[in-house]
C-alpha cells in the first residue's frame, strides 16, 4: 500500500497572539530600517520629507490607530539579470513604506520563525549561502539522485487572497491584520519584487511546500519510507535529493499539485538527474562536486567585476559590494583570481574604507535614536 502523506489528523490550528502596531513597535521598525542597508543609503529622506525620525513615527501610529493608513505610489523601473537576461519590474517603496514593512515583519516574526523550514536558508540570519554550501558538500557524497525544482513567476503569481488567507488563519491581531491589508493594496498584482515585507511573506508561502515535502513518503513493508532524503531551498528555488528515482518523482508531482491547489503556483519544467560530477548540485550561486566546490559563472564574473572596480575607485560604496562577495570568494576555489587580482590586499583595504564609513554612520544613528525617543 503507498500512500503520499501521514494519516491525517485532526489538528487544532495554533494562533500567534501578536501586540498592537502602537509607537513602540512602530520605532523598533524604524531602528531595523535605519540600521539596515536601505536605511543607511535613505535616513536623509525621512528628514527632507518628514521633518525628522520623532513626526514620520508619529504619523504612522496614528494612522495606523485611525486605519488611515496611506502610502506614496511605488516607484517601478525594469531591470534585466545579468547573469540570465530576465526582465524583472523592481520596486522601490516610500520610505515611510520600508519602515512600516520592518514594523510589521518583526511583529509577524513569532509566526515566521515557528514555520519556516530548517534549509529554508535565503534571508535568514547565519544561513544564507554558508548554510547551502555546507548542505550541499555532505549530501554530494551520497549519491543517489537530485531535483531542482523552481516556481514559475513566484513574486507576481502570489495572490493577496493566499498571503491574507494565511494570517487570519494564524494570527490574532487587528493592527497587523489590517496593516498587511494596506500594504498588499500598494502592490498591484502579486507581491512587489523589492519589497521587504513581500520577501517574508513569499517565504511563509513556500515554508508550507516545505513541510509538505517533508510529510511525503509511503508505507513499505510495514514501516514508514520517506520519498525525499534531503530537501534545501534559497527562496523560490528548492532541490530535493533521494536514492530512489521513482520516489524522487512521485515527490515532486505531488509538490506540484499541492502548491497548484493551495496556492495558485506552479513549477518549471523540471527533471531527474544522478547526483555526480557529471550533473553537479546547483543552488544559491554554489556549483558542487564530489572534489570540488566552484562558483556559478554569473557570481564569479560579478565578483571578480567588484574587486577591479574598487582598485579604480575605492569608495565605501564600492567596498561593500567587495565585501558582499568576499564570502563567495574565500569558499568557492577561487585561488587563482585571488592572486592574480591581489584579491586579499584589496579587501584589507576595503575593510579600512568601511571602518571609517561605519563611525560616522553611528554617530548619525544615535543621532536619530535619540530623536525617536518619546
């Protein structure tokens, strides 16, 4: 007898009791944006277009209170990836948006936490690309046979009925409940690429695909027997890992047809492969082999890009996006580039630049802390 799930059961569905989105939390999201990568390319806006940190607080809360709740337009503009041509519409937010997205992020954190999978590890604190190599290094040894799997336009195919469907379901909160509301008005169709609060709540989506996966699997001479071995995700893209081939399969068409039901999502074309060197993983940037760990083309031209750039033109701007991409660097088998570019020297003296960048960064930060405080 094969089954694709666990019996099921009657289980009582468990309700996040979230606070109010009053000033408090309104100036802990204010501290998040302001000491993130938009807050410190932005922080002067907020006084050119509000009068200061204290008056854009204050006008959030009590609009929030009034369910008044208005945003400036999103400003879009069409970007193509330069590593495999596609058109995607980017969208910047008002800056009066962003905080109110880390507001109510941090407020949904209880939530997001309790259901995002353990290699879920796209913008989550230590994870991310550290995480995926690790994973991806054990599993390559295995053996057996691998699935990458990728939802077809994930951001714009998220309906607001499903994001909102899920937090009435979960959360017991009329602040944060009507702040999503308002908030997914502002995107149109589908979920804002660019958006921060749409990235959290396109990762809460794909965390029930996640555990689905993990429920599949089908009774085999008396015990319970997994389809999928191994699963990793970096946002919308997954790939699953098994030793049978047809359990592999089974997996992934049921996949297919739970997030087409729930969710109104659909996958690319996909296909089995046997995990080897001659098809090797590929996921979150990382390329794995069996002996070797390498780069996928597009991340290693960009970095290499990065370096040459900053030896022309050493600002901080240029030397963060050294340091973004000394990690792929350090782990990927770069040896070669690294000497032949002096690639080392160039990020000691990036870290220099950016030191000096980050004091008086704080000093403008505790500037506004200080404004913040009621």
């Amino acid at each position: 007898m094969r089954t694709l799930g666990r019996q099921s059961e009657m289980v009582e569905v468990k309700s996040y009791k979230i606070g109010p989105l009053d000033r408090d939390a309104i100036v802990r999201g204010y501290e998040e944006w302001r000491s993130g990568q938009s807050g410190k390319k932005n922080h002067y806006r907020v006084m050119e277009e509000y009068g200061g940190a204290e008056k854009l607080i204050d006008e959030i809360a009590r609009e929030i209170e009034s369910r008044t709740l208005v945003f400036r337009p999103i400003h879009r503009y069409k970007r193509i990836e330069p590593t495999n041509g596609k058109l995607r519409i980017i969208g910047v937010e008002s800056v009066k948006q962003q905080v109110v997205d880390h507001a109510i992020c941090i407020a949904l954190s209880p939530l997001i936490d309790a259901k995002t999978g353990f290699y879920q590890v796209a913008n989550v604190k230590d994870k991310g690309q550290r995480l995926c190599r690790g994973a991806l290094r054990r599993w390559v040894h295995e053996g057996g046979y691998h699935v990458k799997i990728d939802v077809r336009q994930c951001y714009p195919s998220c309906g607001h009925e499903v994001v909102m469907g899920i937090l009435r379901r979960y959360v017991r909160g009329d602040d944060v409940l009507y702040v999503a509301q308002a908030l997914l008005d502002t995107y149109g169709a589908g979920l804002e690429i660019g958006s921060y609060f749409a990235l959290r709540m396109m990762q809460l989506v794909l965390s029930f695909a996640y555990h689905h996966v993990e429920g599949l699997g089908k009774v085999r001479r008396g015990r319970w027997v997994p389809l999928v071995s191994h699963q990793i995700w970096h946002m919308d893209d997954g790939l699953l890992m098994g030793g049978d081939k047809r359990n592999l399969r089974m997996a992934v068409r049921s996949l297919e047809r739970y997030m087409k039901s729930e969710f109104g999502l659909s996958l690319k074309p996909w296909k089995i492969a046997k995990t080897g060197d001659a098809e090797p993983l590929d996921l979150g940037g990382w390329v794995m082999r069996e002996r070797r760990v390498s780069l996928r083309e597009g991340v290693f031209l960009r970095a290499r890009r990065a370096f040459r750039v900053f030896k022309r033109h050493p600002s901080p701007r240029h030397a963060r996006r050294c340091c973004a991409y000394w990690g792929w660097v350090r782990d990927g088998s770069c040896e070669g580039m690294r000497s032949r570019y002096g690639i080392d020297v160039l990020m000691a003296h990036a870290r220099r630049v950016i030191s000096r960048q980050d004091r008086l960064e704080r000093l403008d930060f505790a500037n506004d802390q200080n404004c913040c405080v009621a």
